[in-house]
C-alpha cells in the first residue's frame, strides 16, 4: 500500500504544480537556512578530543585575589612560578606547563628568505597526552626534557615546505639563529577548536608548527605571543618577568579517574593554601580544575554569532513550516469531496492518514533535495556571517546530508498533521448529500 499512497501522493503534486512549487521552496529554504548554520555551530561545540576530553584537565589558582580576578573565577592563565611548582610535584599521570611561541625558521638554501612560524614551548608530555599523531618520528623524551635539548618537532606543512615532505627526523633546522635536531614531524592534527590554545582566533586559527621542550625555551628567552596579563610592577629583564606575578602559562593534566581528579583538586586547594600561609596569596584558597568541556563552555569558545544565528535559522524554519501547513491544509480540504467518497466505500480513517502522510513526506523529499542544493550554496557565503577561520569549518558530509533529508521529511510530517488529521474528520454524509 506504501507504493500505491507514494504514487496516489506524486499525481496529487503533480495536479497542483503551483501549490506544490511553493511547499517545496518554503520546506527547502527553511531547511537549508538551519542546516547551513548547524554546520557552523557543530564545528564550534563538538568534543575536539572525545577520547579524553575527561581525563584531561587544565588547573587554575588565583593569584590576584577579589581585585584581578574574573568576578570570583582565576583567571585563565598561571604564573611560571606556580607552573613550575606544579611541574616539579608530579602529581598527574602526565603534564605539561605549555604556552605560545613565535620563531624565524631560516632555510639552509641562502636564496630562500625567513618566514615566521607559531608553535609552542611545552613539556614531552605533550604529544602523548593530547593524542598528537606523528607521521615521522616521536616527541622528545623527560631526560631531554632536563637536558635542555635544543630539540623540536615540527608540523608536517612545515616538514613539506623546507624538506619536500621527506622524513626530516635527524636532520637540523634553524629557527631565529639557533640549530635544532628534529625528532619528529606531526601528522596533520585538525583539533577544533584547539583546547589547549584559546587565545588565537578563540581556538580556531592556524595551528602552530613547532614544538620546542619548555626548558630550552625558557633557556632561549621565548616570549609569549598568547596572552599576557601583569598587574604588577614588572622588571624589564627576562628573569624578572618569570619570577613576577605575571599570568600567561597554561598547566594541563591527565587524570584518568575520577578519584585522581579529586586528590589532584584537592592538591590544588593545599597548594594555594600554602602560598597563602607564606604570604604570597592574601586571601583564602581559590582554585578550579576544568577538564576540556567545561573548559570550552567556560571559555564561551562558541561564537555569540552562531547561538544567534542558530535561533534564527530555527525560527525560519518554523515559519516555513507554519506556511506549508495552511498551504497542506488548503490542498487537502479541497479534496474533501474525493475524501467522502473515499470513506463511505469503506477507507478508514487510518487509510486516510496514511495516504496524506506519505502525500506530505514526497514534498518534505522534494524540498530536502533543494535543501541540499542550497545548503551547499550556503555554504560558499558563509563567511560573509562568521570569521574565515570558523567559516571554513563548515561543510558539507555524510551524516549533515542525511540530517537535511531527515530534518526536511519530519518537519513537513510534522506541518501535515492537523491538515491530515482535519482530512480525516470528513463526514461522508455530509459530502455526499452536497454533492
């Protein structure tokens, strides 16, 4: 019966092409302008590391009190002291006191000009507490972590662009002047938004290239190109600056249960505490422990303009559909006469919603497919409402076809119920009488 309601439903359509063009444009529209703003806010709000986003988590401690702090939360960053202190106590799983870096790469061929090339300065515990896939090599060991090896891993976009994508590990590299031996190079590592790295472009931007051991950059006197933030007064030489209360360090650790996140909470707690007692802290205890998606949602990483835009779309897409069930509704109750017919030669009311059901979801088929076409043309402007870092985020896949195609057919079902159920509400008598 499926075949004959979907055939019954197609020489309905067909009947009214006017009608049908202007359901199949309300559905379309409405579904493609949700769609197209999905894709944006499922980039930004997705899980960037699902296989631990619950086992890794950044800590906090305030050391600025009620008069620096944001409204009672530490600020996002940590001082180098504090880094340090946490750093040396090991007590995670593994850790990493990580901040962003900006270098001069030097290509050997003297033809070739300088160009700049962001990265980080972290602890070997980096790469395999964040999953970091290598295409050649592996990231430096703890002893070279000590040693103050001059060290680094590169990106494989850099690994093509200076060695032609050849396996570079072993070889040197000069970044502002200074030779370093690499012991690997990364795969391409598309983590978005980029957890660990919140302060350019909201996580969003180009990843960085290179990965030089903490220690050797502290050594190099590597300045921070992340945030910076000192309320206090500062020297001007570089050991004043890591001794000061300046924030600008992040400190991520790995706890893989929850009975360790909660000793390593209250490590944090005993920590401050005892600053306080020293007299550095003046005032009680103030630390957190996020681990990556209360992190994100408390970093407000998803753009104001997606959440907005988002409720628009959605609001579009209603409107639609309250247009396409008055034009569902007109059309059926026009065959009101067919449908009294219908009923006194023995068509139950179940009959009759069947019929007008898969009659609506051929339309709600009809506009997924324009849906479709112009979610993809969407696609080609979304920039014009998003930054170019998130707008390029969006595309098009397996699984948002199939949500489009989904959205379109229940959303139109949905429209046609009162319409259908109106339908069904024929009495026949009164059809046959006046007719």
């Amino acid at each position: 019966m499926f075949a004959y309601y979907f055939q019954l439903g197609l020489r309905s359509l067909h009947r009214n092409p006017v009608l049908t063009a202007l359901m199949v444009m309300a559905i379309g529209f409405g579904v493609a302008a949700s769609m197209t703003i999905w894709s944006v806010f499922r980039a930004t709000s997705g899980n960037p590391i699902p296989q631990k986003s619950s086992t890794l988590f950044i800590a906090q401690v305030d050391n600025y009190g009620k008069d620096g702090n944001d409204e009672g939360e530490p600020l996002p960053w940590m001082t180098y002291t504090d880094a340090m202190a946490l750093q040396h106590a090991h007590q995670a799983k593994r850790q990493t006191a990580l901040y962003s870096l900006a270098s001069s790469v030097i290509p050997a061929d003297p033809q070739l000009l300088p160009f700049p090339a962001r990265g980080y300065g972290a602890f070997g515990d980096f790469f395999p507490m964040f999953d970091v896939p290598f295409l050649f090599g592996s990231g430096w060991s703890a002893a070279e972590d000590e040693a103050r090896a001059s060290v680094v891993v590169i990106g494989r976009e850099l690994n093509d662009k200076i060695f032609g994508g050849a396996n570079s590990v072993g070889r040197e590299i000069n970044l502002d002047g200074v030779s370093y031996r690499i012991v690997g190079v990364t795969d391409r590592w598309e983590v978005k938004p980029r957890f660990f790295d919140l302060d350019i472009k909201g996580g969003f931007g180009v990843a960085g290239q290179i990965y030089l051991p903490f220690n050797r950059a502290m050594d190099l006197k590597k300045k921070p190109v992340g945030a910076t933030i000192c309320n206090r007064n500062v020297g001007t030489d570089w050991d004043s600056f890591l001794h000061s209360e300046c924030v600008w360090l992040s400190f991520w650790a790995e706890l893989p249960t929850a009975a360790q996140a909660a000793n390593y909470r209250q490590y944090l707690h005993g920590y401050a505490a005892e600053q306080q007692r020293a007299g550095r802290f003046g005032w009680a205890p103030n630390v957190r422990l996020r681990d990556v998606m209360q992190w994100l949602s408390y970093r407000h990483v998803v753009p104001k303009e997606a959440r907005i835009s988002l409720l628009i779309a959605i609001s579009f897409l209603l409107i639609c559909l309250v247009n396409t069930a008055g034009l569902l509704l007109a059309k059926f109750m026009r065959r009101a006469p067919e449908i009294g017919v219908r009923r006194a030669l023995g068509a139950s009311k179940q009959t009759i919603y069947a019929q007008f059901l898969i009659e609506a979801g051929t339309v709600g088929l009809a506009g997924a497919a324009l849906g479709l076409l112009l979610t993809a043309l969407g696609m080609l402007y979304v920039d014009r409402v998003f930054d170019s870092s998130i707008a390029k985020l969006a595309h098009i896949d397996v699984s948002l076809v199939g949500l489009t195609i989904a959205v379109s057919i229940l959303s139109t079902l949905l429209a046609a119920f009162y319409p259908t159920w109106r339908a069904a509400q024929v009495q026949p008598a009164w059809q046959l009488k006046s007719n």
